[in-house]
C-alpha cells in the first residue's frame, strides 16, 4: 500500500504517509480548537463573567507577592463579611500555573492580556494530550476521533 511507503527517515524512525496524516490531523485540530475559542476575541480582549476576574486577581497577588504570601492570603474583598482564605477554596493550581507560565513565556504582554490567552492556548493543546491518551487504550483512529470532538466541543 502506499501508505505504509517509507517518506523520509530521521535517525532510526522510518516516516511514512499515515505518520504525516496524523500529524496533520492534529495540526487541524488544533487550529479548529484554537480559531472558535478565539472567536470572543472579535469583541475585544476582555474577561466576561466572574470567576476570571477573582483568578487574574489571584494570579496577579501570586506574581506580585510570591508562594508564601499566596498561601497565607486571606482575601478581604470576597465573600463579605468574613472575607475568604484563598488557598482553601479556589484553584490553587490554575493560579500557579498562570504566574508560572506568565514569568516564564509572558515576556512584555501584561498579566491581565495573559491571562486572556492563556485558557485559549491551554485547551487548544489539550487536543494533543487526549490524542494520547485515548490512542493508549483505543488506538490511533480513536485518538484522532476525540481531538477532532474536543476541538469542537464548546465546554
């Protein structure tokens, strides 16, 4: 068959036409994930609802003040009148993630366009990590079925 034709080889890997399909099948998803969860980006780059607010508030506290003092962070501002222990009770990891992120590919953006894009390029490359997974346990057929779905799935 011409699709188990050897391409190209790189050191000792033997590309051939269904290793390419592949890969531009996730390219594709990729770029469909990543052009409609753009697509709120027509109205301007805003944050729309709450909870992006209260995590770039979050995330902007973790950048400007460190680990520790995020954790020892008790937050006046929310949950009146007794005010709310961030740590406890949000996400911790999205907030660390986004500073961490933010300091190392942030460069001269401001946190608050960061944390804009940010969601947008996570889940756009969360189509490869599904491809992965489900390949894993279902094969590669499977594995590109679910990355084309999540690229399509609004949630």
């Amino acid at each position: 068959m011409i699709i188990e034709n050897q391409l190209f080889k790189i050191g000792n890997f033997n590309f051939k036409l269904h290793h390419l399909l592949v890969i531009g099948i996730l390219v594709l998803s990729f770029s469909i994930s990543l052009m409609l969860r753009s697509q709120v980006l027509d109205y301007g780059t805003e944050l729309y609802e709450f909870d992006p607010f209260f995590n770039f508030r979050a995330t902007e506290f973790l950048v400007n003040n460190g680990l520790l003092e995020y954790f020892d962070w008790h937050d006046e501002k929310s949950w009146y009148p007794t005010g709310r222990d961030v740590s406890a009770t949000s996400q911790t990891m999205l907030h660390i993630t986004a500073a961490t992120t933010y300091q190392i590919f942030g460069g001269n953006s401001s946190l608050y366009d960061f944390t804009i894009i940010f969601p947008l390029v996570i889940i756009s490359l969360t189509v490869f990590v599904i491809f992965g997974l489900i390949r894993l346990f279902a094969g590669t057929l499977a594995g590109l079925i679910s990355s084309l779905l999540l690229a399509v799935s609004l949630p």
